[in-house]
C-alpha cells in the first residue's frame, strides 16, 4: 500500500514539473508566435466558440442564480426591515464572487471539456505528429489561440452572468415582492464600487487562463484510444473546477487585504 501511495504520488509531481515546463512553452509559443496564433481565421473562430457560444447558457444560469438569491435571503432581510437593500447584497455577490465562478465553471463543462476531447482526439489519430512532420508548431497553431480565446472572453462572460444575475433579483424583489425600483438600484449604486467590479474581471482572467491551460494540457497528454479521450475530458473538467475553487480563496484574500490598503 505503501508502495502503491509513492507511486501515485511520484507521478503526480512528475505530472506537475511537465505541466510547468508546458506553461512555460505555452508562454513561449504566445510571446514568439503571434504571426501564427494572430491570423484572424484561426483566432477568430476560438474567440467565437469560446465566447458568442456561451452566452446564452450563461445569461440563463446567471439569471436564475441571482433570482434564487433574492428568494432565500428575501425572509431573513424582510424580518430586518432591509428588504430594499436585498438588490445591493445579491448585486455585489454575483460581481465579486459568484460571477467569476459561474462563468469559470461553465467555461470549464462547456469549452474546457470540448477543448481535451478535440486535442485529445488529434493525439490519438497522430493528427499532432502529422503538424510537426510538416513543420507546424502545435502550441502556437492550436494551443495558444485556445488559451488566449479562454483569457481574453471570459471577463465579457462574467460581466454578462453578473448583469443577469442583477436582472433576475430585479425580477423577484421589485416585480415579485413589490419593492419600489428607485430604491433598489439606488442601494446597488451605494454597494458597488468600481473596484468590486474590477477585481471580478481579474479573478476572471485567471480563471480562463487556468481552465485554458489545463484543457490543452490534458488533451496533448491523453492515452491512446477513446478510453484515454474520455478520462482525459473528465480529468480537464475536475482539475479546473478545483483550480478556479484555489484561486477563488487566493484571489479573494488578495483583493481584500488590497483593498483594505487602498481604501477603495
């Protein structure tokens, strides 16, 4: 048993130092490459699927998490006498926290997923070792227009699910509850700030470029067969989730401690 536990444990550190010598060549490949990743064809279509495919799905989920919000707190600051204020509380949520989240985990099911399995696919039909007999660069042909699509849509998909979360609690506190509309947007004014909202965007931008990082590197690593395909769409899924959950706890301390010193 023992045994058994180094062994898993050596591979995972092993598994860990080729994931950092891919980022680097991942980083390598964005700064040097840009005459290949940059062709507007093949950035363009990443941007769109990464994106423009994702909104729908989004807006939906942020609506409904933002008026699901409203419903459960609406009792608690009811018997306070503070429903009006509910709209601020629900607002600086979803633009702090649970946007970021939202739009990090359902770019992790979405596109995180789709990007393994089309990788991954590529590498058991030797379609990746037929780039590089013909002198593509892999990385700078198919990886780093993935990861920058991931790192440069998903603030705009936060913002969408934020928005619509604002518009669901809008739903369920002014038109359900019937409380009066001028109070509820002027105490979301009194809540935000712009620094809220900026640190949302960053804490964003590292949620894509993790959940883009990880797809293309479990889809390039895959096993052979459809076996390998699967278990490595699953394992894209399940690292990024648990990296956006990381860098949530790490981000949010960050920002804090930041914003405490600043006085924003």
């Amino acid at each position: 048993m023992i045994t058994a536990l180094g062994r898993a444990l050596s591979a995972r550190i092993i598994e860990f130092g080729e994931f950092t010598r891919y980022c680097g060549t991942v980083l390598q490949a964005v700064m040097l490459g840009t005459a290949t990743w940059g062709r507007w064809d093949r950035l363009s279509t990443q941007l769109y699927l990464v994106g423009s495919r994702s909104v729908p799905v989004l807006a939906l989920t942020g609506a409904f998490i933002g008026a699901i919000l409203a419903v459960e707190g609406w009792r608690q600051f009811e018997e306070l006498g503070q429903e009006h204020r509910l709209g601020g509380v629900v607002t600086i949520s979803m633009v702090r926290q649970i946007g970021p989240v939202l739009a990090g985990v359902m770019l992790a099911g979405r596109v995180g997923c789709a990007l393994a399995a089309e990788l991954g696919s590529m590498r058991v039909t030797e379609q990746l070792d037929a780039m590089r007999v013909m002198g593509s660069d892999p990385m700078r042909v198919l990886v780093a227009p993935r990861v920058l699509a991931c790192i440069l849509m998903i603030p705009a998909l936060t913002a969408v699910s934020s928005v619509c979360g604002m518009l669901g609690s809008w739903v369920i506190i002014t038109q359900y509850h019937g409380v009066e509309q001028r109070a509820y947007w002027d105490f979301i004014a009194y809540f935000i700030t712009w620094f809220d909202v900026v640190s949302g965007q960053i804490k964003s931008v590292f949620f894509g470029g993790a959940i883009g990082l990880i797809a293309c590197f479990k889809g390039l690593s895959c096993g052979p067969g459809a076996q390998g395909v699967g278990r490595a769409t699953t394992e894209s899924f399940v690292l990024s989730f648990v990296a956006i959950v990381v860098l949530s706890l790490v981000l949010a301390q960050a920002l804090n401690t930041v914003d405490a010193l600043l006085g924003f």
